[in-house]
C-alpha cells in the first residue's frame, strides 16, 4: 500500500499520447508549474501526424499542412518562445489547386477578391457572386461559431441560436435538414463548385450529402491561411516536443497505457505495460475516448465518457506515402482531383465499401512551392468507410483505383510505390485502439454532430480529454484548442482542491503486485 495524494501528487499529470493534443497540453499544463510526464505506444511524438521512411526523406501519412497558426504561436509564446525559430512555416500562394476530367483546373487562393476573379473565369460572373455570398456567409459562420463552440468548454447552443437570431443569412445553414451539399447547391449552379465545397465535410470525417450545412465554415477557415511545414507535418509534432522538454515534460515513447487507476474515486496513477505505475493526480488523455468506454483502459474509468459520444464512426482513409518523380502536370501542395461522379464515391463507403471511383487527394509534400530537384514524397489519399476488414486483394484494388485514375489527368510517378506505402484503415485501426480506423472520432454527421463529442471534463474527478476525438473536433488546430480545454478543466480541479483538501488522505491505491513509482522528473533516468 502507498498513499497518494501526497504532495509529489498533486501537481503531477500524466499525458497518456504524444498526438498534437497531448503535446499541447502537456506545454500548457507545464507552463502551469505542473510535474507532467508524456507516455506513448510510438517510438516518436506526432499520433496520426506520423511519417514512413522514403528515399527522399521522411514522408506525411496523416495531416498535410497548417491552419490557424495562431493556436501554436501560442503554444511557444507560453514558453516566452516564438514558433518561428523553431521550425519554418512556409505560407501557400495557392491553397489548393482542383481539377476535373475535360474542364480547366481551379486554383483557390488566401484572398477573396483573388477567388472571385478565378471563379468568374471558370465559371462565369453568377458564380463569382455566388462564391461571394458564400465566403461571406462561411466567415461569418466561422466568427458566430468561435467563441461558444470552439473555444468554449461547452458548447453553447443557446448563445449560437442568439447570434443566428441577429443574423439572418446564417439561417440557410443551421436549419435542420439542410446538408452541406444541400446548402451549396442553395449557392451554386456550377456542379464542380458544388463538388469543390462540399468536399470540406470530409475534412472532419463527414459525407457530404450528410454532415450539417456549418461545416461550410471550415472553408473559411482554410482561407485564412494554409501554412506547409518544412519536413512535414511530424516535424512540426518534433518541435513541440522539443518545446515540451525544454519545460521540463518528461516523455517516455515505446510504453503503453495498460490501465488508468483510481483511488476515492477520482485518477491516482497510470499502470504501463511492465507493471509499473506512475501516480499522478491528474491525466490527460489523448487517445480516442472510445478506448475508455470499450474498457481498454481498465474498468475504472469505462464510464467516464457518455458511450452515444463516441459513436456513431467518422470516415477513414486509404493512404499512399511514398517518394517517386512526377510527370506530366503542373502540382502545387495541395492537390484535388474529382471524380466524375459523387454519388459513385460516397455511395459505396455509406455501405461500408471502398469507392471505386474516388475523389483522389494529393499532396505534393516538398512543393513549397517549388518543386525540388530530384524525387519528392508525395501523399494520396482516398475516403475509406471505418471498420473496413483488411482483405488479400486490398493493396491491389486500391492500386487500381487511384494511379490508372491519376494517369487519365495526365499524372504518373516513376518508379510506382511498394505495396508497402499504402495505409489502410485496418492498419489505423491497429495504430489507434478502439478506433476502428476512424480518423477523425465521432462522426460529424448530423445536425447536432458538433455539440455531441465528449468535452475535455470527463465524469472521472482528475480524467480529462485531448486530441481529435474530443471537443471541439478533429484536425490539427482543433486539437490544439482541446488542449486549452483539458488544461483549464484542470485548473478549474487544482483551484478546488486548494479550497476544499486538508492534507495527505489515507488510503492505498489497488494495482495487484505493481510497483508505483513517482512520475519521472527531469534528473530521473528514461
């Protein structure tokens, strides 16, 4: 038996994931004066922002590039540090470029008065206007969603329908019923724009013809800037973790979470594989939440997290990640070629199946945006359904459907990637317990999808959430704004206890036969 709650207690986290929520929090919470110590399963920080090895160098197999910047600035500036001398945020000219079979490509780009003269000569001068009205409405859906949504512990429903009240051309998008695609296809004539637009559902893990017209907002914010990350997106995951450390985070990698332990009813320490345990007063965990609630973590926190906030699934992917020397089109970092038929693609993986004509994403990793000499790492990615069974023939079919497809626009890569190059939702299902392959947590379909994830304050006293599968949503910055949520529900925790526990409590903490041991301090051997 070993009392806890002793003062070494306290003020010590535990950081279950080195994902770009764990890494965030555990900066936010050292800046805090809290003891905090990162545990992972991987050998180096990143979660899904994890690369492969290539000929050309470390090559992205989860996010591409960097929106709203500002979420990391503040991260450095915690540290009296600025991100910029850490690692090189290259700002797009071009935020994406699209193309389609028999029609003119489309560039996008970080202004609106540039998009408007673009889209006037792809498509005319109504849907100029048309694009207008809708960058409009997307900024002011981005602004109106800000402050009680994304940036709000909880969010608030009753202060969203207030602003909606106030503004009447947000209504088209928040009424129930109305799709995204719906809502585009209120705006737009032009089938592509219909297309290119609601091809932002599936940036949080939605369909289209499913997820809630709000999502039109993620347009927007997109065009407030796309920043590539010199090396990759892990890169950027590597700078936070150096940052991390210089603060005094200890991170243990190749240790898995085997149990989260309780005591009197709230977190008293983290048992890894091996047997050892490391007590803590408070853990954040940045893993998907359905790992508590299938039981991963132990029996003491299975309910921490309502079960209906981890489910239904997200969307998954089929993802190449390989090095090759392109030819025969004009790339920049962002790549979009569509297929000839939406219904062909999402139609499919609604049934749980791999589209045969998919919408193929690719990221041309080292356009920054020139293009560098020699061969460069490339990622492409396909929309899966989650819980896609691995399968003998998966490596080939898919092969099938997306270099053919490329060729047809005029794109082919020399030499074509290993069967090795290709991750498949089985294998993310595999990197991501309980996940199911399901990049991106809880789905977003719905109409109250977004108001549904689980908030960083679970029902556990001292367990808290981070990450991509928490609120406010999946993707790199919203990750990041989980990480404020988690490391304020904790505060919130700390000053309680300063008001409310006497001193050290008695009591024992029931792990069996393992030995706990302090979380590591900076001096402590790894």
């Amino acid at each position: 038996m070993v009392k806890s709650n002793t003062p070494l207690d306290t003020d010590t986290a535990i950081v279950i994931g080195a994902g770009m929520g764990g890494l965030a929090a555990a900066i936010r919470l050292a800046a805090m004066g809290l003891a905090v110590t990162v545990i992972d399963a991987a050998d180096t920080p990143g979660g899904k922002a994890r690369a492969i090895p290539s000929p050309a160098g470390p090559v992205d197999t989860g996010p591409t590039v960097l929106t709203m910047r500002g979420e990391f600035d503040a991260l450095f500036a915690l540290a009296g540090q600025r991100l910029d001398d850490h690692i090189r945020l290259i700002p797009q000219p071009v935020l994406a470029r699209h193309w389609w079979q028999g029609s003119p490509t489309l560039d996008l780009f970080p202004e609106a008065e540039a998009n408007i003269a673009a889209i006037h000569a792809f498509a005319g001068p109504r849907e100029a206007a048309a694009f207008a009205r809708f960058d409009r409405m997307a900024q002011e859906l981005l602004a109106a969603f800000d402050g009680p949504v994304m940036r709000a512990a909880r969010p608030n429903l009753a202060q969203i329908a207030r602003t909606a009240a106030r503004q009447p051309r947000l209504w088209p998008a928040l009424l129930p019923g109305v799709s995204l695609e719906r809502l585009l296809k209120l705006q737009f004539r032009d089938p592509r724009l219909i297309q290119l637009f609601a091809r932002y559902a599936t940036y949080v893990g939605g369909r289209p013809r499913h997820a809630p017209g709000v999502l039109a907002l993620i347009w927007q914010a997109e065009a407030q800037g796309v920043w590539a990350v010199e090396g990759g997106m892990h890169s950027l995951a590597a700078a936070l973790a150096r940052l991390a450390d210089s603060m005094g985070v200890r991170f243990r990698y190749a240790t898995r979470a085997r149990r989260i332990v309780t005591q009197q009813g709230r977190v008293s320490a983290v048992e890894v594989e091996g047997g050892l345990s490391l007590r803590c007063r408070h853990c954040v965990f940045n893993g998907d939440p359905a790992a508590l609630t299938d039981g991963l973590l132990g029996p003491a926190v299975q309910t921490a997290v309502p079960r209906g906030k981890t489910s239904p699934r997200s969307l998954s992917a089929q993802v190449w990640a390989f090095a090759a020397t392109p030819q025969g089109v004009d790339l920049v970092h962002h790549n979009v070629f569509f297929t000839d038929d939406p219904t062909a693609e999402f139609g499919p993986i609604g049934r749980g199946q791999p589209a045969e004509q998919p919408t193929l994403y690719v990221c041309a990793q080292d356009r920054t945006p020139t293009a560098p000499k020699g061969p460069e790492r490339f990622e492409i990615i396909l929309n899966a359904p989650s819980g896609l069974a691995a399968t003998s023939d998966e490596e080939p079919r898919c092969r099938q459907r997306t270099f053919p497809r490329l060729k047809a626009f005029g794109l082919t890569f020399s030499p074509d990637p290993e069967p090795s190059a290709l991750t498949t939702p089985s294998h993310l299902a595999q990197l991501y317990p309980a996940s199911q392959g399901a990049i991106y947590g809880r789905s977003p379909e719905g109409l109250l999808a977004a108001f549904q994830r689980p908030v960083a304050q679970t029902r556990l006293p001292g367990l808290v959430l981070a990450g991509g599968g928490a609120h406010p949503g999946a993707g790199v910055p919203m990750a990041a704004l989980s990480a404020r949520h988690a490391a304020e529900a904790i505060r919130q925790d700390r000053i309680s206890a300063s008001r409310s526990m006497p001193t050290a409590m008695p009591g024992g903490i029931s792990t069996g036969s393992a030995p706990v041991a302090p979380a590591p301090s900076r001096s402590s051997p790894s």
